[in-house]
C-alpha cells in the first residue's frame, strides 16, 4: 500500500510567516501610537487656544453690555443697569462672577496687565476704557489681549 502524502506547510514556512505578521504589527502598533500621540498635541493646543477665544469673546460681550467698566484690586467690574459682571486676575487663571450666576474660570495666566483711561493708569474704582494683558501659555509663548470701550458723554457726565 501507497502511504498518501499530506500536504502542508512545514515548521519553517510557518516561523517564517509568524516572523513577518509580527513585523507588520510591530510596525502598525508604532505608527498607531506616534500619529495618537500628534492627535493628543494638537488636542491640548486646540483646547488651548479655545480658552483664550473664549475669554476674549466673554470680555467683549460684556464690555459692550455694561455701561461702566470699574477698575477694583482684583481686577474689574463691569456694571450696567441690568448687568453687574466681576473679572478676578488671578495668578494662573481669570475667574469671571457674574451677579446670581455661576462663576466661570478661564485657565490662563495673565500677565501685565494694564487698565487705563483715556491714556493714563485707572486707579482702583476708577472708569477704564481701556483693558490690556498677555496670557502666559504652557509654552512660555505671550499672547497679547486688548480690548477698549467707548464712552458716550452722557455716560461719563452721570
């Protein structure tokens, strides 16, 4: 009797095959990680940059709400006949309090901050018509934030 021959891979067609699968999942495994890596990096600047715009946007909308912008020692009030807003500069975050509301928190660190009138430094309880400060990034990068209000004279006479 014929023994039948099976056919099959032998054991080192096999290795061989389990060596390159490897390889290719080694190779797909490090790209998977370095582009999720990219993706948290650009995430957190992203994150970091929708805090600053934020913030930018808040001030505006209130500024053109209120009618007064007070300088106080934390940092500003912005009152109006139905409005009464408080910015606190704090060293690594800006906390806006609005009356009867929640308090919002921005984290970012400002840094030279500036409130004048008409060109010169406000004192505390003080109109300010302009509002100038740089927020410190994680980066150590300066961003610049300037924002102004206009006065009527009826609002500066009262």
């Amino acid at each position: 009797m014929k023994a039948k021959k099976i056919e099959a891979y032998t054991l080192m067609e096999i290795a061989i095959a389990m060596l390159l699968a490897a390889i290719c999942m080694s190779i797909c495994y490090t790209a998977y990680s370095m582009i999720g890596d990219y993706f948290r990096a650009f995430q957190k600047k992203n994150a970091a940059t929708e805090e600053v715009l934020t913030l930018r946007r808040t001030m505006e909308r209130d500024m053109a709400k209120g009618r007064y912008l007070i300088r106080t020692a934390e940092g500003i009030n912005i009152t109006g006949d139905s409005v009464n807003i408080a910015y606190k500069f704090a060293d690594t975050v800006i906390l806006r309090k609005a009356e009867n509301l929640r308090t919002d928190s921005f984290h970012v660190s400002p840094v030279e901050t500036s409130f004048l009138f008409e060109g010169r430094e406000s004192l505390e309880m003080d109109t300010v018509d302009h509002i100038s400060f740089r927020l410190k990034t994680e980066k150590q990068q300066m961003i610049p934030i300037t924002l102004g209000k206009f006065y009527s004279a009826h609002d500066l006479l009262k």
